[in-house]
C-alpha cells in the first residue's frame, strides 16, 4: 500500500539554533547535521540519527516535505534521502512536481482565494497601519499568497495579535504567530488541500503527518495518523484530537521522534 507522509518541516523535522532546545550536558548533546544554509552561514539543523532515518523514510514511503515557506526559501532546505517528488509549498499555494510548481493546481488556489476571501492588499494595508514600528521588523508577502511580519518577540504586544485575529477572521483570513513571526494566511490556503491533491495523484491509502503549529491543524486533522511534538503553537494550545499523537519530545530530538514514529507506522501498513 503506498503511503504518504506530509510533514512540516520547521520546528518539526529542522530547527534552527536558537530552536535545538538542547537541555542535556554539553557533552551528551546529539551530533547535528546542517541542512539550511542562507547567506553563507548555517540555519537549519536536524541530528544525525533523524537524517539518516529520514533517508530511510524516503525509500519506504512517498515523503512530501510540506511547509509555509516560499517557494525560494524551501529551496535553501537540502534534505537527506532521495530528492522528494512532491513538495507542498506556500501553505499548501504552491505544489512542487519535481521541482516546479504545478501550474493547474497554483490556478485553482489563486481562484479559490479569490472567491472566498478578502483580498491580500487589503490585508498588507492593515499589518502596515496598525502594526507598531517599535516592535515590528520586517513586513513580508509570501509568493503573492500571504504576509507576515518579523518581529521583536518581546516588545510584541500580545492584544495587537488578538485584535488582528478576529479582524482577520471576519475577512476569511487566519492569523498564526510562529517564533517571531505572525502570518496573517487566507482560510482556503491549505496545506491538506494539497496533501489530499498528492494523495490523489498517488492513489495513497494511508496518509501521515506532523507539525507544530496552528497552521498545520488541517494537516493533522485531515491525516489518517498524525504527530504533534512538546512544543510550538499546537502544544501552547493543548491542542488533540483522537487521531493524533501527542510526543513530550520538545526541540531537536522531537524531530528525531517523529521520524521513528513515521518509520514504524509506514512499516506497519
């Protein structure tokens, strides 16, 4: 039975430093393998057990990286294993085919957002009004799709996120704030969405997933099995659900624990 399995990949598979939680002695600490590099340095790390499990996992299974990274950030991203086929970018805006986003399927999207939710200007006009310069950093738009902005985590005001959200909410967007980055993202924009496209194409009868944040809900809920880690949005939440398994693993090493828990479920298929 062909299997697939749809994971995030920030602070689900790769973290960067500052996500490692790394709270054993030095000297106990897990080898790390770099697997992001941008502008000459290191930023993206898994341990060597979780790559070379991962490689393993990409010859059992039909691995599909999936992610709210752009496109051009994805491609940072070198992954242990053979290449993915698919790869779920955008929040599910864009689907990669080896490599290139499948121009039907960006098609169908642009035209779902179009028909279901207030449109993205509209939406970058209200980050840029109402958001505070003190603690705002830099103002993204994410493959024409959605925005985001980078900000001071500490100077953050936590009622702006709050006010942002129910404002967003009466307009088909969502809001999702991820370390130190707050996503203002259309409701139709799905990563499951695009999951299910996979497994269609495949003809899957079983589908897997894992992510951390509120983002990655539908991915969970629309698996057949899914794995959420100790820490992230989803954890802060409390967030569960029958069909999803809750790991006390938190930072790097719950990566390393998903990835066992994909391997012994794409073998018990």
């Amino acid at each position: 039975m062909s299997v697939i399995v749809a994971s995030d990949l920030d602070r689900t598979l790769i973290y960067s430093a500052a996500a490692l939680a790394l709270t054993m002695p030095d000297a106990r600490a897990p080898r790390l393998l770099c697997v992001e590099v941008h502008e000459s340095k290191p930023l993206s790390y898994m341990t060597e057990t979780a790559a070379e499990l991962l490689a393993g996992l990409g010859d059992a299974a039909v691995f599909v990286p999936t992610t709210t990274r752009t496109r051009k950030q994805y491609q940072r991203i070198n992954l242990p294993g053979p290449a993915p086929t698919y790869a779920i970018c955008a929040n599910g805006g864009h689907l990669l085919v080896d490599g290139v986003s499948d121009p039907d399927w960006h098609a169908q999207v642009t035209a779902r957002l179009a028909d279901q939710c207030a449109p993205l200007d509209e939406v970058q006009e209200h980050l840029l009004r109402t958001a505070d310069p003190v603690w705002v950093r830099k103002h993204r738009v994410a493959d024409d799709l959605f925005a985001y902005l980078v900000v001071e985590r500490e100077l953050l005001h936590e009622d702006w996120v709050k006010e942002l959200a129910v404002w967003a909410e009466n307009r088909g967007w969502t809001v999702s704030l991820q370390g130190r980055k707050i996503y203002a993202v259309p409701k139709p924009l799905t990563k499951s969405a695009a999951m299910r496209e996979v497994a269609r194409r495949t003809g899957a009868g079983l589908t897997l997933a894992a992510g951390d944040s509120l983002l990655d809900t539908d991915l969970l809920l629309a698996a057949d099995h899914g794995w959420r880690p100790g820490h992230g949005e989803l954890a802060d939440t409390g967030f569960t659900a029958p069909s999803i398994r809750v790991l006390p693993e938190r930072g790097v090493l719950a990566g390393e624990r998903i990835l066992r828990e994909f391997l012994r479920a794409v073998q018990g298929a």
